[in-house]
C-alpha cells in the first residue's frame, strides 16, 4: 500500500497502485489536476476488490511522471481525524464517519459496511454505541467482543472523544470530551438564531400538501391534525433550507356544487350574488337542506345535473355562483388559519380541470390505463376488493365522470414536471392510504413522477373524545373547529385570569388577551404533536392545559422561567464577540448532561425530516426542559463560586431558552417573555 495522493481537507485517499494506462485531465485545483481515467474497452479492474476506478487527484509536478499517464489507482476515500474542529455535520454523522472507515480497513471484502451508531440506551454506557460487531462477527464467524475491540482501536476518535469502550456482548461506546462539547455550545452560543445550525448543502424543492377542506363546508376537528401537522413539517424543512410549496388542495369542484347552487337559485337567489350577507354557517345549512331535496325530489336531482353540466361547460352565471361560494369559504377558512398562523397557498382540485381529459387520454395511449366494465381504470399494487375481485384505481368513470384519482393524477403530473417538485408530502388521514398507494404506483408507471420523485403519504390518526370515541358534539355533530379554538382560548384566559388573582397581580386586557391566545391555542398544537402522528388520541382541554407534565403551558413557562433567570444575570450574550468569549465549564455532571442535549437538536431535526414526526422535536424539548431542571437545582447560577462559572452556567441558561424557543417556533408555538 502506498499512498500517492495528497489530501483534501479530512478526507484522504488511500491507494494500491496496479498498472498504467491514458488519463485526461478535467479540472485544476492548486497544484493539482483531478483526472478521469480513459478507457475503451471498461475492463480495468482493482485486482483486490474488482471494483472499477473513477476520479482521482493527481499533483503532476511533485510526481514527475509524464502527463497523460498515470498508474492505474484503485481509491477508498476515508474520513482522517484532524484537531477538533466544527463542521457541517453532526457529531452523529462524524462518529459514523469514523466507525465506517475503520471497518472499511478491518473489513476491506465488506461492502458498504454499516456503522450502526445509535444514541446510548444509558448514560453509564456513554453517549452513542456502535452495534456493527455483533453482525459482522456472525456473517465473519468470530468472537463479537474480539471484533468490537478491533473496532474500537481502529476508530479515530481522539479529537471528539475519550478512549472507546467494549462492553459485552459486542458494543463499542463512545463518551464525547467536554473539550469538544463546550467548543459545539460556543458555535450554538454565537449563533441565537439558527444555533449553529447550517441549512441543508443539498436542498429539495418539497411539495407539502396539507388542510385541504372542502368549500362550502366548516372546517372541523378532522382538519386539526392536518393543518398543524403539515405546518410544523413545513416549518422544519424551511428552516432546515429546503424550497417548501404549502399547497391547500381544497375541494372546490364536483357535482356537489351543481346541487347547491341549483338549490340556491330556487329558494335564495340573492345570496348567490351577495346581495345579502351569507355566512359559511348559512351555506353549511343549505347544503344540508339541498342535499335532502336531492335525495327525495326526482326533478330536482335532474335540476341539480343539469347545472353541473353548465358549470362545467363554463356557463356564466353558474361560475359566478361558484366563485362566490368558494370566496364565502376562504374567508371563514382564513379566520381559522390566522388563529393558527398557517400560511398556505390555494390550489384547488378546479385548478386541474383543464387536463383531466388530455391525462385519461395518456393513460388510456400508453396501456397504463385499460376499459374495464365501462370504465378507465389502473390496476396496480394487486388490491382486491371483499369479494376478492381485483380492485382497481378507476382515472374516469363508466358515465364519463372524472374523479379524484384523476385529479391526483393530474395534480402530479403538474408539480413534478412545473412546479419541478422533488418531494411531495401528502399530510392526510390513515384512511386514505390504499388510496394514495395505488396513484403513487400509477404516477411512477405512467412516468408523471421521475424514479427519483419522492411521493410520500403522511397519514395520521384519529382526534377521539376523552372517551377513546369519535369526537362530537352533544347534538352528536362534528366539533366545529373554529368553536374548538376558541374554548381553549376562553379556558386558557379563565386560568390565567384566576392564576393573576391568586397572585395579587395586575395586567393589562390586552396582554391577558395575548398570553390567552398563545397559550389556548399552543395548547392545542402541542398536545396534537407530542402524539405519534400515525396513532389515535384523546382531545382533552383540562389536560392540555395543564402546567405540569408534557403540555404546552409547562413549556411556555420554562422558556420564561429560565429567560426570567437570564435576565436577572444582567449579562448580555447576544452579541457575537461576547459569546465567543464564554469559556464553558463543565464539571458538575448535570451541566455537562444539559450540554450533550443541546446538542443533539440538530440530529433531532434531521430525524424529524426524513420520519416526519413531530413528537420527535416534543419528547426532545420535554427531556431538555427535565435536564435544565435538574441543571438548575445541583448548580447555583447566579451565586456561582466565580465569575468564570457564573458566566459559563447563565450561558447555558441562554441557550436552554434559545433552544427552547426555536423548538416552539418550529411547531407553529410563539414564545412569551413572561407570564
């Protein structure tokens, strides 16, 4: 083995030299001139893996060997430890780093060898811990503990961390160096808004498709988790740098609308041209009262097809009822996403009408698509229905009718090939899930979405009563979600009120008011996304409320609790020098436990990026809000032996509330200074 090349930052290649043929070079860089072999017949292997070579570095002047010929080099790029230094990856992704090139030397048959570095399952065992010994010691035939000590020589971990350690049957620990921990706190400390946190190098156009009610209908608890789900996704992948599309899918076309406007003419004409005032409530009601003459009034229904047909074919007065409808429902619909601070952009199932036709057409031409019974159909994924009969994805109807699958169709084919969507999230309820496997198949079959197109359903449980049944109203209706918002709001301000009282305190309406709305509607969200998305729970108001355990109140106050004792530091960490200058310390191990979890925010993200699981980031800020507290009750801050360890804990108090507030901002939740 003999090493040729020069390194390039941390990464060093290491090389086997095997024979000589024609290079080319491709582009300059200091001294150096990255190569790419040339070779017509593709048959030059590396003799030891039979892997073909690829790009290499090569520094003509130092080597002196006649320029378009090189030795044939065979590279295995591996990441060398240099001094401590901070980088664009996570300490997670740098242990990794290191784990994989020590098993790339230890094992070089092995290919692509998995480091399987997970967070420690207990404090005694370190901070991370690598399980890669107990597979490979089965697939190799060798004693776990034997490969794991190899493996925990070999790895380069010097610069990050204290001296690996094995423990039975085959894990190799890893413990981080507060020297390495304090240097990742002053780039967190520097650093307030994004807390060190570098945006995404490779970016993602991602096409986030969320709330999606329907027009002329309230919105009710069953848009809840859409809606804050699909936010607080939103928010991540923004922040994380990525060019996020929030799309409101509403439902504003279909044969309903035919039957509602039918009726509207008949009985209330005017409030089809907004001569009177006509609330969403008032269109909800219609509806019912248009849909019950619809199923026992024969002439009405031929009434109700008849407009549909109009509205369809572009019929003046019939769009013009239409348009109204739709802008009734989006103001009553910007009501709700202004309480929640929702940004969203309209684009409704009507938007693809114009290409429903030409998609059948091509769905039909290319043979995914055949006549079935009268009807256009894909058969796709091998479903069947109860009786056991094949259950395809229906794209048109026997009668001609369109539906949603063509929508969806059409609705990817557009935001794959205009709105140039590398990712697009479907953020609907389980239920729909055999729905949207089979168009996600059919889009890949017909070629609307590229191999590398992410289509990804995001589905989620159902909102119950304290019960564990569906959430209604006494009159056994679905909870309007507006009314929903609303009471937490009123029962949010009756115990702040109640709390100011028992306090003696005095506060103005307006910040009553503010503190209310914050912490009524941030109780909402939180108890929404602190549960697995994919699971049921329970709405209850009297929990999620609470100030005690996982709730939204208990964080808001912590946030203003540890911001209150930062205050009263009467230091100023904010700015960029100063905190520079924080010379972390420590050496009581509750201090040093808070310091590891701040860290571990940004894995947490990246987690919650590729999962798309907002409990994620919640169970992270309840863990952090428990290690800050017992931070605080072993370490005092403001009476701190000296000035050095006053200064480096009131530091870590700032970063606790930064990071707590960038979690909250995440999930959709403002901050209040105090309370």
């Amino acid at each position: 083995m003999k090493r040729l090349f020069r390194s390039v930052g941390n990464w060093t290649p290491v090389f086997t030299v095997v024979s000589c043929f024609q290079v080319a070079p491709i582009a300059f860089r200091r001294n150096c001139c990255f190569v790419r072999i040339i070779c017509n017949n593709n048959r030059h292997r590396c003799f030891g893996c039979g892997i073909r070579p690829n790009i290499f570095s090569w520094n003509w002047k130092r080597r002196g060997l006649p320029r378009g010929k090189v030795s044939f080099i065979h590279s295995r790029l591996v990441h060398l430890p240099s001094e401590v230094s901070v980088t664009s990856m996570t300490t997670r992704e740098v242990l990794a780093t290191r784990v994989t090139e020590a098993l790339n030397n230890l094992f070089p048959d092995e290919e692509s060898p998995d480091p399987q570095l997970t967070a420690a399952t207990r404090p005694e065992f370190g901070d991370y811990q690598s399980n890669a010994a107990l597979s490979l010691a089965k697939k190799k035939k060798m004693n776990p503990l034997q490969v794991a000590e190899e493996i925990a020589k070999h790895t380069k971990t010097d610069d990050i961390c204290e001296q690996p350690q094995v423990a039975p049957p085959g894990f190799v620990n890893f413990t981080l160096k507060k020297e390495y921990v304090a240097l990742l706190l002053q780039k967190m400390l520097a650093d307030p808004q994004r807390l060190g946190i570098a945006p995404r190098e490779k970016k993602q156009r991602v096409l986030v498709d969320f709330s999606s009610p329907n027009i002329a209908k309230e919105m009710h608890v069953g848009h809840l988790r859409s809606t804050i789900i699909g936010d607080c996704i939103c928010r991540v992948l923004e922040f994380l740098g990525h060019d996020v599309l929030r799309i409101n899918h509403v439902g504003d076309w279909g044969t309903q609308f035919g039957m509602l406007i039918a009726y509207l003419k008949q009985v209330k004409p005017d409030a089809l041209i907004g001569s009177t005032t006509t609330s969403l409530g008032d269109l909800v009601e219609f509806y019912k009262a248009a849909k019950k003459k619809f199923d026992e009034d024969s002439e009405f229904q031929e009434t109700a097809r008849r407009e549909v047909v109009a509205l369809q074919a572009g019929d003046e007065s019939s769009v013009r009822a239409w348009s109204f409808l739709c802008e009734q429902s989006r103001k009553e619909f910007q009501q709700i996403y202004d309480m929640l601070d929702v940004k969203l952009t309209e684009r409704g199932e009507s938007f693809y009408n114009e290409w429903l036709g030409e998609v059948c057409k091509e769905l039909e031409d290319s043979g995914v698509a055949v006549r079935d019974e009268g009807a256009l159909c894909i058969f796709v994924g091998g479903h069947t229905g109860r009786q056991g009969k094949a259950q395809p994805l229906i794209v048109r109807k026997s009668d001609g009718g369109f539906n949603y699958a063509t929508t969806d169709m059409a609705a990817i084919r557009y935001r794959v090939k205009e709105d140039k969507a590398d990712r697009i999230l479907y953020i609907t309820d389980a239920g729909q899930a055999l729905h949207f496997s089979q168009v996600f198949e059919a889009a890949k079959r017909m070629g609307y979405a590229k191999p590398e197109t992410k289509l990804e359903h995001v589905p989620f449980g159902l909102v119950q009563s304290e019960g564990g049944k569906k959430f209604k109203t006494r009159q056994g209706e679905t909870v309007k979600l507006k009314d929903l918002l609303q009471e937490a709001v009123r029962r949010a301000e009756e115990d702040f009120r109640n709390r100011l009282q028992a306090e003696g305190r005095e506060e103005s309406e307006e910040y009553i008011k503010r503190v209310a709305h914050v912490i009524g509607i941030g109780a909402v969200k939180y108890a929404d996304l602190k549960n697995n998305r994919t699971s049921n729970y329970q709405f209850s108001y009297t929990k999620m409320l609470s100030l005690q355990g996982n709730t939204a109140p208990y964080m808001l106050y912590a946030f203003a609790r540890i911001q209150g004792i930062y205050r009263k530091g009467d230091i100023d960490l904010n700015q960029g020098h100063q905190a520079e200058n924080v010379q972390f310390i420590l050496d009581d191990p509750t201090e040093l436990s808070l310091a590891k979890m701040l860290l571990q925010l940004e894995e947490m993200l990246f987690l919650l990026e590729r999962d798309l699981k907002p409990n994620i980031l919640c169970d992270y800020m309840f863990e952090l809000s428990q290690r800050f507290n017992q931070f605080y009750e072993n370490c005092p801050v403001l009476k701190a032996e000296t000035v050095d360890l006053r200064t480096s804990r009131l530091a870590l108090c700032k970063l606790t509330a930064n990071t707590l507030a960038l979690c909250l901002h995440l999930l959709g939740i403002p901050t209040l200074e105090r309370i």
